[in-house]
C-alpha cells in the first residue's frame, strides 16, 4: 500500500487525505466559521456590558449639587433623545429580527450572511452610541448609563428633575 501511494496510484480517500477542492473541506469550513459567530457575538455584548458598568461606576463618584435647573428648551431635547432612543431599540429588534430570519430562510450566499452579521452589529453599536450620548445639560453626566432605555426623571449625579 505505502508503495501505491508514493506513486499516486491509490485513491486519495482509502488514503484517508480529503482534496482541499473538494464539497467535503468547504462544508467543514464553513460550520466552524460559522459557529465562531455567536460566541464573537456574545463576548462583545459581555465587554460592552463592563465596560458601561464601569463608567457608571466611576462617573457616579464625583457627585455634585445642580447649579440650575434645565430650561424648557432643555427639557424638550432630552424628551425627543428620549423617545429616538426608544425607537431606535425598537426598530433594531425589528431589522436585526428580518435579517437574521432572512438569512436563515433564503439561501444566500456566505458574504451576504456575514455581511447580514455586520450591519446587525453595526446597528447594535449605533444603538448604544445613541443611548450613551443623551447627557444630563446641568452636570453633562451620561444619563444613558443610569437608565437602560430613554430619560430618567432625575439625574443621579446631580440630582436635578429632568
């Protein structure tokens, strides 16, 4: 047998050697990379979670009293950062969700999957930069950390009535 395959007379599979051109290598190509992407998935959403605990964490330590109260202008801002907030996580459930059964149901190729993945990512990364940027206008506290969707009634920092 040895003789027969340092002559290339025997086939490749009794050899126990799969073709790199083969369906074969492609299809344990694509299930390994494809299972790598919930467990990437899962340890970003795990650090962006620390990583905002920590800055409320740290934030929180340097209290102060308000200076003033906001003005009306002020108010009406945080209300309407407020409710796009809000919808922004809603519509995300709803694209992310359409996506992601797209994916599943059509066939499509692996870029357009993985491409499906990224703009979900994106969209997940958009909508946290959307909750963190609404502040307080007194202290400029990130009210996005203390409150996980739209405006508290009142900023913990300084403790003004929003």
């Amino acid at each position: 047998m040895r003789d027969q395959i340092t002559a290339g007379t025997a086939p490749l599979s009794n050899a126990g050697i799969v073709q790199s051109g083969g369906s074969e290598g492609k299809a344990v190509e694509d299930s390994t990379a494809f299972s790598a992407v919930p467990i990437a998935v899962a340890i970003i959403g795990l650090t962006i979670t620390l990583v905002v605990l920590w800055a409320r964490h740290r934030a929180r330590r340097r209290q102060m009293r308000p200076q003033r109260e906001p003005t009306q202008a002020e108010r009406e801002r945080l209300r309407r950062q407020g409710r796009l907030s809000i919808l922004g996580f809603v519509s995300f459930w709803f694209v992310a969700g359409g996506l992601m059964l797209a994916g599943y149901l059509l066939p499509l190729s692996e870029t357009v999957q993985r491409a499906f993945y990224a703009l979900v990512l994106v969209m997940a990364f958009g909508g946290v930069a959307l909750q963190l940027g609404i502040r307080c206008p007194i202290c400029r506290y990130r009210l996005g950390l203390q409150q996980t969707l739209g405006v508290p009634t009142q900023c913990e920092r300084c403790g003004v009535r929003l």
